[in-house]
C-alpha cells in the first residue's frame, strides 16, 4: 500500500501533480487537500482507469489530517505564487505560516513520511519545515526536501537549446547546486555529461536563463502566475526517484536539504558555510543515504558558489527569525 498526499492540490501545480500520480499507477491511494475544489477534483480523476482511489479533503473537520492519515510520501505545493514584479522572496510573508502549520501537522498525523517541499520561497520554506518539525520533535533531516528538480531539468532543456538543431534535452546531464532562487541556483556546466561545448559568452546566457527561468513564466503569463506544469512535470520526477529508491533501485537526484543531518553532509556544509543546499543525493530505502561531494568546478562557477552561498545564509537566516519569533 502506498499512499501520497498532496497538500495545496487545488492550485495550477498540485492539480497537474495529481493528475501524474493518478494516471502513474504508482500509488493505491491520493490523498488531495486544499481550502476548495478538491472534493470535486478527487470524483474528476477517480473516473481514470488506474488502481489508486483518490479522496479530496476540504479544512474542515479536520481534513489535513485526514489527508496526511497513514500517508508515505507528502508533496507540499500549498501557498501563493508570483506575479510579475515579484520575488519568490516576496511570497514569504504569506507562505511562511502556511507551511509552518502544515508541518507541525504533519509531525503530529505522518511524521514517517518523506516529505517534498515546493511552496517557494524554497531556500525559506525548508528551513521552516525542519524548524516546524524540530519544536515537535519530528525532524529526520533524511526525509524532508526541497524540490529542485525544475532546475535540474532547466539546465539540460537550456543547454540543449542553445546547442540547437538535433539535441536533445534528454541527453545532457547537468548538476545543479545551491537553492531554488535566481543566484543562489548553479547549474555545474563544467560537470555535464556529455560535456556541453558552448562558447563563455552563450554559456553565461544558459546559466543566466537556468537561474531566472522561473521569471521567464512570470514574464510570458501576464500576471497568470508563474510554473505549474513544468513544475508539477519536476515534482512528478521527484516522487518518482524516492518510490525507486524505496523498492531498491539506486537513484541519485539534487535536493535542497538539510546536510548537517546527512551522512557526509556535514563536511560540505561546513565547508560552504551553509546548512541548507541543494547538492547530489543517493537516495534508498529510508530518504537521504548520503550527500554527495560537489566534486570539481569551474572558477567561475567558483565565484557564482559564493554569490550563491552568502544569498542562501540571508534567507535561511529569514526563515529561522520567522520560526524563532
Ligand atoms: C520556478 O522556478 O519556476 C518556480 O519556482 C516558480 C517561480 O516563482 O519562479
């Protein structure tokens, strides 16, 4: 029996999102939550012909911990999302303490879950996560992630664009690193395999276009809001790498998380300063098996490292200032 739950499933991502797991056959169970529509998105997808039931849990009567009853894997997309103009910083006044009250309800009902956070600001939501799972004393580091994915799946779509004609996305792999945030997101083109022959000029645009694809969305949407299928598409391939790893498969996937709290995280954070980042981790049975060393880099993604680093520590510092007050 596995069974997911979807926390914010009525929104432009957790809608596709659902749609993918419901039509995946991966799961017996889909547990959908949100403020309205889930009920009637629920009867929608059950009439799709795979195994998993899926049930919509409105706020009342306690319907998040319905939701989050007996649940194995939790993908959080719950909260706002940018207009143009806007930072995903700028979302974190309001998703601050929805992801707050999220967790500490997932700490009372699934604290065994594996649990993916999206809801931007990520670089914040995590460390809230964690801080939320902490003061429950329900925090394994091993099982709590940032998807990052999208970015992962940004740094290969790109280089293939730029090489053009006859490339495909899907033959490039690229590292990224960092957090989920203009700056603070390195795609490692130094580390692609096969290695990506651009010229310094058209390389910096790529990395540029990696990390600010998301307002590329905001921009062409025109205040419709920002990613949400290639978000959900990301999200999707997440959940899908920790399911193999579950059933013994060896997958190793980028993720925003807490490295003191995993094996051979605690060196790298301590060498970049920084608690919460986005590096390679082998996933198995139990979550987070090991981070893996960022390996060699280039000089200039060198410098952007420590662009990157001093950004995250402001909005890691954000967020613990939020859950300490
Ligand atoms: C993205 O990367 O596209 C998402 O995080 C949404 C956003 O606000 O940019």
């Amino acid at each position: 029996m596995v069974k997911i739950a979807l926390i914010g499933a009525a929104g432009q991502i957790g809608t596709p999102l659902s749609l993918l797991c419901k039509t995946s056959d991966l799961f017996d169970e889909i547990s959908l939550y949100d403020l309205v529509h889930v009920p009637g998105i629920a009867t929608d997808l059950n009439h799709i012909d795979t195994r998993a039931k899926v049930t919509g849990y409105l706020a009342e009567d306690s319907g998040l911990q319905k939701a989050l009853t007996g649940a194995d894997v939790v993908v959080i997309t719950a909260g706002i999302a940018r207009k143009p103009g806007m930072t995903r910083d700028d979302l974190f006044q309001t998703n601050a303490s929805i992801i707050r009250d999220i967790f500490t309800e997932i700490a009372a009902t699934c604290p065994s879950a594996m649990c993916c956070v999206v809801t931007n600001p990520v670089n914040s939501t995590l460390p809230i996560a964690a801080e939320a799972l902490k003061k429950a004393g329900a925090f394994e580091p091993t099982r709590l992630f940032g998807v990052t994915t999208l970015d992962v799946v940004r740094a290969s779509t790109f280089a293939a664009h730029a090489i053009g004609i006859g490339s495909n996305p899907k033959d490039f792999k690229v590292p990224v690193i960092g957090g989920h945030s203009g700056a603070t997101i390195l795609p490692l083109y130094s580390q692609a395999q096969p290695p990506v022959s651009l010229s310094d000029e058209v390389l910096a645009g790529v990395i540029n276009r990696v990390q600010f694809g998301g307002d590329e969305i905001v921009k062409s949407k025109q205040g419709a809001g920002s990613a949400t299928t290639c978000m959900a598409y990301a999200g999707f391939r997440f959940i899908q790498a920790i399911l193999k790893a579950q059933n013994g498969e060896p997958v190793t996937e980028e993720a925003y998380v807490y490295l003191p709290g995993i094996s051979d995280g605690k060196k790298i954070a301590a060498e970049l300063g920084v608690d919460y980042f986005a590096v390679k981790i082998e996933l198995g049975k139990t979550g987070a098996n090991k981070a893996l060393p960022i390996g060699k880099i280039s000089d200039n993604e060198t410098k952007l490292l420590s662009v990157a680093i001093e950004e995250l520590q402001k909005n890691i510092a954000t967020a613990l200032t939020f859950m300490s007050s």
